[in-house]
C-alpha cells in the first residue's frame, strides 16, 4: 500500500509544536519518509508546505495540542496514534487513555514509585510506553493496562472499547456506493475510533444537520452519513477536542443501478447531466476533471466515481444552480456552462433562460455595517466567489437561513447576519474560510 494510507490528511491546517525536526523535501511521500525513520522525537504528525516543499516532522498530533488555518499547509497525521479504540488485545494501541477501568490514574512508565516497573522505555522502546497512557507491552490476552499511582494496586487494565468492526454484516447496509450518500448502515464510530454524537444533540458540537432541515438524509441515532456531499460518510463526535471525522465504510464491490443518471440536457439543477459540452457562458474552454492546473481543486474523478467527472465537460457535481466547470483561464477560476434544457429545442431561448443574474450593479453599496444590505453581489475582496450559505461545501458553518431568519441568507449573496463590519460570505476556496465582499460604502462615491 501507499504510505501516506497510514496517514490521516487534512488541508489547510497548523498545529501549535513544541517539539519537530525541518527538512527540505519533494513531495508528501518523501515527507513521510522522514517520519517513519525519525530518531530524534516520536513522529506522530508531519505538516508539509507546497510551496516551499518544507517537511517538519512533529511529536504533537491534533489531539495534543491546538490547530489553526494555515493556507497551503497539509497536515499528516498518524492514524496510529489517532484511534481511540484497540484491535484484537490492544498491543498497537497509542491511544491517550490514562486511567484504569476503575478510574485510578496511571502511573508513568518512566517513574519508579509507587511501583517499580519490569516495563520501562528503556527495555520497551517500541512498545509506545509514553507519559502514563494505557499499553499493552506484554501481550496480555485482557488488553492495555497500566501501572497505577494507588500504592495498593500495583497494575490494572484500562476501558478502552474495542473498534467497531466496519465490515460486519454483508447486505446490511455496511458498505457504501458512490460517496456514500446513500448510506444507511448502523457504524457509528469514526475512523480514529471516537464514538458519533447524536444528530438531534447539539453537545459537544453545534450544528445545523437536523431531521428537520435534511428529512431525505437519514439522519438516525448517531450513525454516520454524508447529507453534504462529502467524500465519504461523517459524524460529530463525542470528543469536544474533534468537531467532526470521517467514518471507516468500505466501497461496496458491486456497482448502483443506474437509473437514467444520463441526460443530455438540463433538468432541474443538472446534477444528472451527462453531456459533452466543455465550455462556460463565457467562451472559457473547461479545464479536464484530472488535471489541476491552472487551477488545483478536490473534484478529483476518482474520489469521486458517480458524478459523471470525465474529460472535461460540464457538470453539477456539488448541487450549484445548474452545470459548471473550472475554466483553462487561468483568472477565471470556474463559470458556469449553458446547457439546453430538457422541454425545449432551440438553444438560443435557452441561453437567454439560463443566464443568471450574477453581476453586481457598479453602483451597488450598503449603508452603515449592510445589516440591511439585500443586493446580489456575490464576490469577496479579493475576487472569490460566495459560498452559498445554506450549503455547508466547502465549509461547514451555522450562518444558516433558518438560523438568521430575517438575513435574507439567499444564494451566495454578500450579508452581514452577525453585526460584522460590512457585508462578508464563506467563500467557494477551501483555504479561505471567510472573507468581506467587495461592495463600497454608499457615502464613498470614489469610482476604483
């Protein structure tokens, strides 16, 4: 397998370490090489900048210490010391479990009182023996234990629950199709290990993925799903230090039914839309779906298997208004593509039918803070387009329209819901979290 499979990824992120090693570095894969043969610390995370190929390697992982956004940095981190669970008697257990199954602390393996230990790192350098966590160095049939700081206890084992095994019951829902959108099984615990908070809670996480506002989806118990299209299924998690993770649900091995997912014209939003045409409203010629460049994003064929992304011809895999593609032009990041609709023939009427009201009036402004800006300027400052915010893709958020009534939060518009300094929106760039909008002041009648 690949190496980096060992390897939880995410995008965009920082992690506050004390303790890491730099290297100079090609690629992801050689970063990762460094980790594994790491003497002077014990790698458990590797962050790795794109643009000036830096590898740090880290002792810190996510759940050690904090996390912050870091454009073009990517986050490695070893699923190893990520899982909260144990497989089989626990011996590759790395887990930070520190009390025994009756809550005594540990003792460190590393100190002598109250019980001198026969397993030290010393004797035991592979064993994971670090601060006072819960190991199994032995091999012992009960699992990880611990010696503990009772002085009358001298060992005792540690409640770790066992990783639920994802593959149980073939025909019971327990594999995924497509991206998994459809997912219906009952696993309800996250790669790592971590159990899934309730959809109907909003402890320890809050959120906006109710029954209520997803009816369709499913959104039972705390079994995994993916209402938002996303690459695989997902939970919150019980953890307040893991707002959410991905869920372990292997591919199903046969393929879906397809049902006429083929149209070559334009119903509804187009997300079945299956025909070649490969250019924008615009002129712009379509960037191919496996290429990134000129421009990088994650619509990568691949990952995702049932949207239809071949060549380079216009497609809806994200529930925009209607089909769109990343363009050739390198300052056109995407547009949208006029694709004839399903009950008419003639294309002209079409276009003239689909050309959506996106540009702003020049002399559009908002007034005060724009609380009360209702205009439809949808670009940020520095030239990204809105994210619309009942979409939770690419960021997930809780500016929802049923949480802020009376924001008009319609489409990807430029508000001010929460009393900000002027209209803003989540942006469709999955490095940018947020950003203001490019309206002026109604008082500034300055023309850029």
């Amino acid at each position: 397998g690949d190496i980096l499979d060992d390897y939880l990824k995410t995008d965009g992120v920082w992690i506050l370490t004390r303790n890491k090693q730099f290297y100079k570095t090609n690629n992801e894969k050689e970063c990762a090489e460094k980790c594994e043969a790491e003497r002077n610390l014990t790698c458990r995370a590797f962050l790795f900048t794109r643009k000036k190929l830096e590898c740090l390697t880290l002792a810190e992982n996510s759940k050690m210490t904090v996390m912050f956004t870091s454009t073009d940095t990517v986050l490695y981190e070893k699923r190893i010391y990520l899982m909260q669970c144990k497989r089989g008697i626990g011996m590759d257990y790395r887990g930070t479990e520190a009390k025994t199954q009756r809550g005594i602390p540990c003792q460190k393996w590393a100190e002598k009182t109250p019980h001198k230990p026969n397993y030290t790192p010393e004797k035991h350098p592979n064993a994971g023996l670090e601060e006072n966590y819960c190991r199994n160095p032995d091999g012992d049939e009960s699992g990880p234990w611990c010696y503990t700081t009772d002085p009358a206890t001298r060992f005792d084992y540690c409640a770790i629950p066992e990783c639920e095994d994802q593959v149980t019951h073939t025909g019971g829902g327990e594999c995924m199709q497509c991206n998994g959108e459809d997912y219906q099984g009952e696993v309800s615990r996250t790669e790592s290990g971590l159990e899934c908070q309730r959809w109907d809670a909003q402890e320890p996480h809050m959120h906006g993925f109710t029954q209520k506002h997803y009816p369709e989806k499913d959104l039972k118990r705390n079994y995994c799903r993916n209402p938002d299209g996303e690459l695989r299924p997902w939970c919150f998690t019980t953890s307040p230090n893991k707002r959410w993770e991905y869920c372990n649900i292997p591919r199903c091995s046969t393929h879906p039914p397809v049902s006429g997912l083929d149209s070559q014209c334009l119903s509804g939003k187009g997300e079945d839309y299956r025909g070649r045409i490969s250019f924008t409203d615009s002129g712009n010629a379509c960037q191919h779906w496996n290429t990134q460049f000129p421009h990088k994003h994650g619509w990568i064929p691949d990952r995702y298997p049932c949207k239809g992304l071949e060549e380079n011809y216009c497609r809806n895999p994200d529930g925009e208004k209607k089909p769109w593609c990343y363009t050739t032009n390198s300052s056109v990041r995407w547009e949208y593509c006029t694709i004839p609709p399903c009950d008419r023939t003639e294309q002209g009427i079409a276009g003239m039918d689909n050309v959506p009201v996106q540009v702003p009036l020049p002399e559009e402004c908002y007034r005060g803070k724009g609380q009360n800006y209702r205009g439809t300027a949808s670009v940020t400052a520095s030239g990204k387009t809105c994210q619309a915010w009942s979409s939770m893709f690419p960021h997930r958020h809780i500016k929802t329209p049923d949480r802020f009534p009376d924001a008009d939060l319609r489409d990807n518009y430029c508000r001010n819901p929460d009393g900000d300094s002027s209209p803003w929106c989540f942006t469709t760039d999955p490095n940018t979290i947020w950003e203001y909008c490019n309206l002026k002041r109604c008082d500034d009648h300055t023309q850029e």
